[in-house]
C-alpha cells in the first residue's frame, strides 16, 4: 500500500510542470497587454493555487510560482511584484492545501453540501486577505479589500465549478498531506491466492452497519468490487491488488492494481454477452466511475 500513498516523483515533475503551464496561459497573455489596471500580481489566473491546493498538492503550487517568475521577466515586471506574486500563489495554493484536508481528513474534495461550499468560502477569503497584506506590505497600497475582491471573486465564480468538475465528475483524486491519510476508512490488498474480496465485504458490512448505512448502498459497492476483481483477476492474474472504501454521504473505492495497462471498464474484444452484461450492470451501479494509469500502476475509483 506504500506505494500510492507517497509523493511519487514522476508525478509529482508532471503536477509541477502543468501548474507552470497552466498558470502561465492564463497570466501572459492578459499581462502582456495590459488587460487591466490592477497589480500584476493578481487576475483572473488567481483562482488557479486554489485548485492546484486542493487536489495536485505542493508541486502544483510550487509549478506555479515558477511561472510567475518567467511572465515577470519576460513582461519587465519589478521585483517587489514579482515576490509578491509569488508569496501570494504559495499562501493561496499552500493555505487551502493545508486547511482543507486539515478539516476534510478523509481526502475528499466533494464540494458537494452547503457546509463544503462554505468551509471552501470561508477558506478562500480568508486566504485573500493574507495575501492583501502581502501585496500591501511589499507594494506599499491599500490592497486588501482589491485582492479580496480579486481573488475572493476569482476563486468562487471560477474556481468553485472548477473544483466541482474536477472532484465530482472527472474524480481527481488529490494529493494529500502526511497527516490527512489512514483516517477511517477500510484498507485492503488481494493476492492471487484470494478468489473472491469476501473479507473485504464483510469488514465493509460490519462498519457500514455500525454508521447505519442503507444497505441496498453497500451491495452495490460490494458487487461494484466483484465485478472489478473478476476482470482484474481474469486479465491481470498476478497482479496485486490494493484499496481503500470509504463510506459517508457516499461510499467511495480506489483500487490500485500494479502491472500492464488495463481499463476494467472496457469491453475486451474476447469477451461474450455474458461479460458484457456484467459490465453494463457495474456501470449501472457506480455513480461515478474513472480509471488512470500512471508509473505501472492502474488507479480505479468507483463511487455509489
């Protein structure tokens, strides 16, 4: 299980390079033209550290800030700007990293509730106005109510549908701080040796009991892991096979299954109606349903 739960590097030089990218697309071209009377230092790009917080963890942030230095120097922009800018990116990006998952201990990043909604709010002004007395201290103006405004703005009229898509439709799963991990939840890893994740079923049974769940929500997340480790086992017979359910308002599942690339959601070409039948009743049972495949390692998530 060690092995999804660290800072992997390869992913982590990706994270860092698309925050640069990113960041970049939206600061140079509105900077380069004088789009505004603002400070450079913040714009419609100021929602970005924020989502890079929230779910690409530190890299992200720091990718970020990186761009901030290349767009200052290509564009001409002072010193004291440009630290600025950059002190705002790691307080804003960093912050609501830390804050968060400080409250959101399990790793969501649903955005889902009114409270969500406003723990985001909350977070994102108060945030704003950290970053106003850094810009008013290095840039000597009164910016404090500016960059609430900016950033406050920013952050929730773009930011906030932007966390929505990324948590609840696309299921990113966010990098989480050291302390934010092993809270609750039902870890497990498969062998070969395990024919069927029984085991599996019946610790999720018993805690779901225990937070008196609806149990037509915990079959289907049990028949969800069925369906998966069938396919897994049929195409992927040695692997090993790691996860984590988690159960609240909704019931979550990541599968990590090391070896060669294999989407569980596709339809193989050598499989019958049968097969097929199966996979339209998983895809029936999940809410949402995504897979990826990073540094030899297949990640599944299914949430119902």
């Amino acid at each position: 299980m060690e092995k999804h739960k660290k800072l992997q590097w390869p992913r982590s030089v990706r994270f860092l390079l698309l925050g640069c990218a990113v960041y970049f697309l939206l600061d140079f071209p509105i900077r380069y033209t004088a789009a505004y009377n603002f400070p450079d230092c913040v714009g419609i790009k100021s929602f970005l550290p924020f989502t890079c917080g929230l779910f690409f963890g530190p890299a992200a942030v720091a990718g970020a800030a990186m761009s901030t230095v290349f767009t200052a120097f290509v564009c001409g922009t002072g010193p004291a700007e440009c630290l600025a800018e950059i002190l705002c990116v790691l307080l804003a990006g960093m912050g609501s990293w830390l804050c968060w998952f400080g409250i959101y201990r399990n790793g969501h990043v649903r955005l889902e509730h009114i409270r969500d909604v406003g723990i985001y709010t909350a977070m994102v002004v108060g945030l704003s106005v950290l970053c106003g007395g850094v810009i008013e201290a290095l840039l000597g103006r009164d910016m404090i109510l500016p960059t609430v405004g900016i950033l406050g703005s920013t952050g929730l009229l773009v930011g906030l549908p932007v966390n929505i898509l990324l948590g609840g439709i696309f299921c990113v799963t966010p990098v989480l701080p050291p302390f934010s991990r092993e809270e609750g939840g039902i870890s497990f890893e498969l062998t070969q040796q395990d024919a069927s994740p029984g085991a599996v079923n019946e610790a999720i049974e018993e805690e779901a009991l225990g937070k008196k769940m609806p149990i037509k929500r915990v079959f289907e997340i049990e028949n969800c892991l069925e369906e998966l480790y069938i396919r897994i086992r049929r195409k992927l017979p040695e692997a090993r096979v790691c996860g984590r359910v988690e159960l609240g308002s909704t019931i979550s599942m990541r599968i990590w299954v090391d070896g060669e690339k294999y989407n569980p959601f596709l339809r193989e070409a050598d499989e019958d109606e049968m097969d097929l039948l199966s996979l339209k009743l998983l895809r029936h049972r999940a809410l949402r349903a995504s897979w990826s495949y990073s540094d030899g390692q297949n990640m599944i998530r299914v949430v119902v």
